[in-house]
C-alpha cells in the first residue's frame, strides 16, 4: 500500500443522516471515510445538528468550507414531521415517558385552522430536553437528573406551515414547516396541539432543506462508506461555492470590485 495521500478535500458532503445516529457520529463518520480512502487528514465539521431520532439533510464540511459552516447554522430550514394526538411526552418525541393524555382528536379542518397562529414570528419555549445550556449544564442531562428544567422563551420566525393531506388513524398529521434558525419543530408540535384542546408529541422528523442544500443533494451512508473502499470522492463531493448558493449575486464594476477587495463598503 502506497503512503502517498490524497489531498485533502475542500466542499460539502450532504449526508442523509438515519435516525439514530447523532449529527457528531456523522461527522465522525466523515473523518473515517477519508481516513481509510486514503485522504490527507482535513477539517470536518456539520452546519446545523439534527436529533438522533430526526433524518434528512445534514450539510457537513471539509477543509475551507468549515468557514462557511457557522453560515449553515444561521440558515433557514425546512422540516416534514408527524404529529401525533393524544399523549405528550417529556422529550416530545418518541423516546420519552408518557406525561400527559387527552381524548381530543382535532380534525383536518380544525388543525388548519390554528396553523395561521404559528405562522411568522412567534414566541416558543424549547423543550427541556435540549442541548440548551442552564447554569453552564446541558438542559437534557438537568432533565434526566430528575431536575425540573425552566427554559425561557425565544423568539423564532415560521415562514410557512402547512398540513400535507388528512388525519391519520384519527390521531396522525403530517405538516410541513419552513422555519428560522433556532426553531424547534418538537416545541411547535406541543404548542399547536395544545392550542387545539389536546396534546401531542412527534413521531418522525425530516429535515429535507437546509439552507441551499436540498435532500436531492444528500448521500446515503451506505454510499458514504464506499469511499474507504476506494470510491472516489469527487463523485459526492459538492464545491465550496456551493455553500453559498442562496446568496443573492450582486454585480460590481472595476472600481467598486477595488474597494470590495481593500475592504471598503460600498454605499447605495
């Protein structure tokens, strides 16, 4: 075996992360992948975590375009989840126990009803098993101690939400949301089912937009890991620039592309 590397890679590879693996492990995954394909060692960092139980579009970075990724994480995102009636959960999802049950089962009608409540800016409190910090410590680990965890509300902006096709099972809906950074999708679901007279938690989350990067750009594990067997990598590796596709171009002439360069802002 040749002790020659490859070079390091600089762009994006879009993973379709599966449920259960965490956004860390993925990247994790990333570094190994080039490790035994026989890469240069490279920077490797994710632009916006996704739950263990949550899928989808997870942009992760190579070398130069871990600048960009702190850009992901301020990026607009577009989520479909399930919505489940009738029980709430401490986690709001499915991995918690069973805090609260209602009989209530809203219609289809009655659920679009309130969505035009959660639409634009609105006010949520995230759930208390969050990465979030209180006091220097991570709210979930708080709340697995046993210790109630009070979170304030943040202000967070839904750009569209909508209901995809009918009540299932009387208890299931589907919705799609395009939200803000920060935003959390397990927060909306609680709030939109107590707004409704009864309860609820999510059963799947998927993210499928992630600021320019859509689901159609996304890799599966499986072919992520044909790289250490040699695959090449150019084949799922997106460019740099591609990280900034949703910016709107802006033309300059000679002089103003000058003063961009020394650093000068341009005036209207």
């Amino acid at each position: 075996m040749s002790d020659t590397k490859k070079p390091a890679p600089n762009g994006w590879i879009i993973l379709d992360k599966p449920r259960e693996l965490g956004s860390t492990q993925a990247v994790g995954a990333v570094k190994r992948n080039l490790r035994d394909g026989g890469y240069s060692k490279t920077k490797v960092g994710h632009g916006g975590t996704l739950d263990p139980l949550a899928e989808g579009v997870l942009p992760i970075a190579l070398g130069e375009a871990t600048k960009l990724a702190g850009r992901m994480l301020d990026a607009s995102k577009i989520y479909e989840f399930t919505l489940r009636f009738g029980e709430e959960t401490e986690t709001l999802d499915t991995q918690g126990n069973v805090t609260e049950t209602s009989e209530v089962r809203p219609s289809l009608a009655q659920i679009q009803s309130v969505l035009p409540q959660f639409t634009g800016p609105i006010e949520q409190v995230p759930p208390a098993y969050s990465a979030l910090k209180v006091d220097g410590k991570r709210a979930y680990d708080l709340a697995r101690a046993g210790q109630t965890v009070e979170l304030k509300k943040r202000a967070v902006t839904i750009h569209s939400l909508v209901a995809d096709g009918e009540v299932k099972d009387g208890r299931d809906i589907t919705l799609t949301a395009h939200v803000s950074k920060g935003t959390y999708i397990r927060s909306l679901a609680r709030d939109i089912a107590r707004a409704l007279g009864s309860c609820g938690h999510v059963t799947y989350l998927r993210r499928t937009k992630a600021g320019p990067f859509l689901q159609n750009h996304a890799i599966s594990l499986d072919k992520l890991n044909e790289v250490s067997s040699g695959a090449p990598l150019k084949d799922l590796l997106l460019p740099l620039e591609a990280g900034l596709d949703d910016i709107p171009a802006l033309h300059l002439n000679q002089t103003d592309a000058q003063a961009v360069r020394e650093g000068r802002v341009l005036s209207e």
